[in-house]
C-alpha cells in the first residue's frame, strides 16, 4: 500500500514538472522547510529542465526568499529581540523545569520500555556443548 502511494506520488510530480518546469524549479526553493524540494529538484532533472533554466529558477527563488527573510529581520528584528528577553525574563524558569521534567520521563520511559522488551525476550544460553 506504501509503495503505490509513492508511486502515485511520483507520477503527480512528474507530470507537473513536464507541464511546468520553471515554476517545479522555482517554487519549492521558496517554501519553509518542512516543504521536501529535493523531489521536485530531481524530477526536473530527470525529465530534462535545462542546465540555465533550472540555475536561473532556483537562483531566483533563493535570491527572493533570503532578501525577504532579510527584510524581515532588518524590520522586526530590534522589536522581536526586546519583545523575547522580556518574555523569557519571567517563562525561563518555569520553562528550564518543564524541559528538566520532560527529560526525567523520558529517560524513565526508556529503561522501561528497555526492560519489557529485555524481559519479553527468551534467555539464550551460551554456554557451549560440545558435538556429538
């Protein structure tokens, strides 16, 4: 079931990139990370963008995301420095146990669940016997 979603998947990139290669290339670049743009990077690869039209696309693109991430640093960026250390002055703290906290369960959890499996698992005995 996996592998045809895959395969579903791929035939959908594929014919958008053939139908429109600039906007395969020059789009993905432009989203957050989460968004995988190496699929689209190699479909329009595979199906034959041109070297100076997939340099131009993705130059483009990267050019107009970090000049707008810029701009938005040179804009917001004093504000949202002063707007964070006051709300960390009065949240580290409680926010330094939550973490704490967060990571004494999860160690916990995890020699318990190392322990079920440990003990869910026959013993095997190592002790050599010798060959008839």
């Amino acid at each position: 079931m996996e592998r045809f979603r895959y395969a579903a998947l791929l035939k959908r990139v594929s014919v958008w990139v053939e139908q429109r290669s600039l906007l395969a290339v020059f789009i993905p670049p432009l989203l957050p990370p989460p968004m995988p743009t190496s699929v689209f990077l190699i479909a329009a690869g595979a199906l034959g963008v041109s070297r100076r039209r997939f340099l131009l696309a993705y130059g483009s693109a990267r050019i107009v995301r970090y000049s707008l991430i810029a701009w938005l640093a040179v804009t917001y960026g004093r504000r949202m420095v002063r707007v964070w250390s006051t709300t960390l002055e009065k949240w580290s703290t409680p926010l330094l146990w939550l973490f704490v906290g967060m990571f004494v369960i999860g160690v916990c959890y995890g020699i318990w669940q190392m322990r079920k499996q440990q003990a869910s698992q026959p013993e095997i005995d190592l002790a050599l016997t010798p060959a008839p």
